[in-house]
C-alpha cells in the first residue's frame, strides 16, 4: 500500500471511530478490554494520535513520553478526537515518508506512523463497536495488511508488552493462513520467533476469514467464539494467543 494511501485510510477509519464516539456510552464496558470503559478507549485513541503526531513532527530520535510532550486527557468527546485526527493526518500528509526517526517497531522511518497508526485506529475502533454489540466490518485487504503489520512488529513489541519474551519454542512453525488467500509461517526458536515467507511445513495452523483472524490475533475475540479453525497442535495456538497480546 502505498504511503499516500495509508494516510487516507487512517482519516478514514478515524472519522468511522468519531462517528461511533457520537453515539457511544462513555461508561459502557470494553468487553475487548476488561479494563477500560468506552471513555477510557476514547481518551487512549485520541492520546496516541497526538502522541505520533508528536513524535513525527519533531521526527523524534528516541521515544518521548506523553508527559515530556506535556499530553494531558482532554474532555473526550468528538471534536477533541476529531482536533487530534486532523492533526495527525495533516502532519503525516507533510513528511517525507522516507525521513528517518525513530519507531518502536522494525521500520524506522516516518511512514511507520502512518501504517501503524491506521492499524491501531481500526482495531480500536473494532473495540468499540464490540463495546457499543455491533459487529465489526473489516475490509479484507485491510485486514490482512494489519495483520502483517501486527506480526513484522511483535517482536520489537517487547519492552511494553513483556509476555512476548514467551514466544520461543525449538522450532515448531505457526501458520496463519486467510481465507482470501495471504500466509505467515512463525518459527518459533530459542532465541525468539521469526515471521518468514512460504507455506513451511506447519505445527499448526490458524486459518479462516480476515475479519475473523485480525480479531483473534489482536486478542479482541476469543479463539473459541471465532469461525477460525485450528489444524495441528492446538496448544501451540493459545500458547501463541496467551503471549502476543500488545499492551
């Protein structure tokens, strides 16, 4: 997908999670996230827009707190998102994707941001929806693209999401395989796991629709209450499930 691209998509999905935070409960539960409420989620999605906004502004060289950038929780409502949106995008449509900085995960460069924060803006909003008993619509394309964007980058995911020093194995290969057709082999070693391309002879395999394999590997839909099918060791899957969720 080209860089242009994922800065129209990430406006897009931010103004579909916008148009559900209108009509949302602030106190209503995050079923996806036991732990917060609609308002908490709200708070965090407009936060983290202004925090790679930040970052990509300043083409930061290391990580900066939201307390060094001086990020407070605004009165959440839509035109607070709506103000942390417009600003992000305007700022990403303004770089140079290739300019480097500094990002958490493997690519670093301004484009990171765009991809990443197109990503955690649909998955977030799939939150919500869950929040507000609607089901969520994920265009498969994007899916899979937040799905390969998801496991490139786990494994820088580390420092903040420390259950994912538990992806080691002695060789045993997970495959996530979509019904429209895209493939990841995991190897899993003792040093850590390693996302490679081919149809790898397989332990187990993960398969079925986009919108039902971006869920479950995000964690924001159980194993058991998707359509997803598991072939082979069925413990490397929840092993593999227990472990990856970012935090």
């Amino acid at each position: 997908m080209e860089y242009a691209t994922y800065c129209d998509e990430l406006a897009r999905e931010g103004e579909r999670f916008i148009a559900l935070a209108r009509r949302a409960d602030v106190a209503a539960r995050v079923p996806s996230c036991p732990a917060w409420r609609v308002g908490d989620l709200l708070a965090h999605v407009g936060l983290v827009h202004r925090w790679a906004e930040h970052l990509v502004r300043v083409r930061a060289r290391g990580r900066i707190s939201n307390d060094d950038m001086g990020l407070v929780r605004g009165p959440v409502d839509a035109p607070w998102l709506a103000q942390g949106l417009a600003s992000l995008v305007t700022t990403l449509r303004g770089s140079d994707p290739d300019d480097e900085m500094w990002a958490w995960g493997v690519d670093q460069h301004v484009r990171f941001w765009a991809r990443r924060q197109l990503h955690e803006t649909l998955v977030h909003r799939v939150d919500l929806e869950g929040a507000m008993g609607q089901r969520s619509a994920i265009d498969a394309a994007l899916g899979a693209d937040a799905i390969d964007e998801f496991l490139t980058n786990l494994g820088r995911a580390a420092r903040f999401s420390p259950d994912v020093k538990n992806l080691v194995g002695t060789g045993e290969v997970l495959r996530v395989a979509t019904d429209e057709g895209r493939r990841w082999s995991l190897r899993l070693d003792a040093e850590g796991f390693t996302v490679l391309e081919g149809d790898l002879a397989a332990t187990a395999i993960l398969r079925g629709p986009t919108d039902e394999v971006l869920p479950v590997l995000t964690r924001r839909r159980a194993l058991d209450q998707s359509t997803c099918v598991v072939e082979g060791h069925r413990d490397l899957v929840r092993h593999w499930l227990a472990n990856s969720a970012l935090r």
